[in-house]
C-alpha cells in the first residue's frame, strides 16, 4: 500500500484534483478525512484545508484484484492467489478445485488469461511488466518435462552424430531448449519452419548437415454441398 496526504478547500475539491492528477477512477484508490476543513472568520481568519489521506494499492494487489476479477466473470474456481516479483517478472500462482478448466486444451485458456492480464495492467500501469500465471504448478510441470525430453535427445545426438528435430514449440518453450542446449560445446540448435509455432533442431556443434525447413500443412476445406431445386415444366 502506498499512502499521500492532499489539502483542499473540500474533500470533493481534493478528490476531483487528485484524480485528474493522477489519471485515476474514484474506484481506484480509498480515502479517508483526516481533518474537515474550516473557513474561519469571515473566511479570511483562521481558515483550515481539508486533510485526506489518499490509500493507492500496489502493483501486487491490483494484479491479484484482476485476476480475481477475470475468474469471477468465467465462473473458475479457486482456492488461493499468490502474485511475486522475482527476476523483473510478477509470478501468480492460482490454486483451484478445478485446474483444468483455467488451463484448458493446450493451455490456450491459460495462455489467453495470461495474455489479457498483461495487456490489463501495462495498461493501467503506463509501464512494460511482465506477468506469468501458473495454475497448480502446470506450466513448472511441462518445463520440466520438456528439459527432460531435451536432455534425452541431446544423448542421442551426441551418441550417434546425428540432428534430430523436435515437435513444433512455443517461443517460450524454443527459449528453453536453446539455452539448455547452449551450455554443452558439443551441441548446437537452429530453428527451422514460420509462424508462431516453430520447430526447434538440435545437431552436433560441427555439424555442416542441411536441415530442410518443415512446412506446415492446412486442412483441405471440405466442399459445399449446393443445394439444387429440381424444376418442373408448367
């Protein structure tokens, strides 16, 4: 919490200043009266300000405050919301009876909430922060099988000389194998294919081997079946 004390002529003069100051909604912050203000005699002597002690949240709160608020609109349970700062990025943690849900298929719904979060306080904050949002441990989970996977195939081209291409990642996910990779001077990785999904390669560092980009296939649309009106002849 983060407290400033203002002075006015009235508690809505303070109010309506602070706010046009600050760029903030009455919804946004707390207040409380301290002192009420006088006009003394005939408003010349004696006059006192109002004295309002404004109450603006942290970061932190407002962040839990939010992801409470999402939650709520899609009717997801939880049990608990942790948010910490640790190496420039606010971690958030929500404990649920039902984690499946707020991760949903390929953690699109985690992902999307994710993404929303940190477009909602950049927002309100005017500054670049970063916000990653876990539920029960998840995204920890995958990390840490997936460096297992990496760690295996890393064995294998080590042992017989050989690239093997992974499954197409995330940039995140990409981010990771590269710098697991990059600490053994016996592999190396590149990144072949386009589009948001891109697959990652992992070669022996002396490796002159050309690795054919993957193209993604789509879907072939299925035909429209056209609906025809027989005519008879009058």
């Amino acid at each position: 919490m983060r407290t400033v004390i203002k002075e006015g002529k009235s508690t809505s003069a303070v109010i309506s200043e602070f706010m046009k100051e600050s760029n903030l909604k009455l919804d946004e912050f707390k207040f409380e009266v301290m002192e009420e203000g006088s006009k003394g005699l005939l408003g010349l002597f004696g006059a006192k300000p109002t004295k309002v002690k404004i109450t603006l949240p942290d970061v932190t709160e407002k962040i839990k405050e939010f992801v409470e608020g999402i939650l709520q609109r899609i009717d997801a349970k939880y049990t608990s919301i942790t948010v910490n700062f640790k190496d420039h990025v606010y971690q958030v943690d929500i404990r649920s009876e039902d984690p499946g849900f707020i991760i949903g298929k390929d953690a699109k719904m985690l992902d999307s909430l994710q993404h929303l979060l940190n477009q909602m306080i950049n927002k309100q904050e005017k500054k670049q922060l970063k916000l990653k949002v876990d539920v029960d441990g998840y995204r920890q989970r995958r990390q840490d099988a997936l460096l297992d996977k990496v760690k295996d195939i890393s064995e294998k081209v080590k042992e017989h000389g050989r690239s093997i291409t992974m499954e197409p990642l995330h940039a995140a996910n990409r981010r990771l194998v590269h710098q697991y990779v990059e600490k053994d001077k016996n592999i190396r990785t590149m990144t072949i294919g386009d589009g948001e999904f891109k697959r990652v390669v992992i070669l022996p560092a002396n490796s002159t081997e050309v690795i054919p980009a993957k193209k993604t296939t789509s879907r072939p649309r299925p035909e429209r079946k056209r609906n025809y009106q027989s005519t008879s002849a009058k």
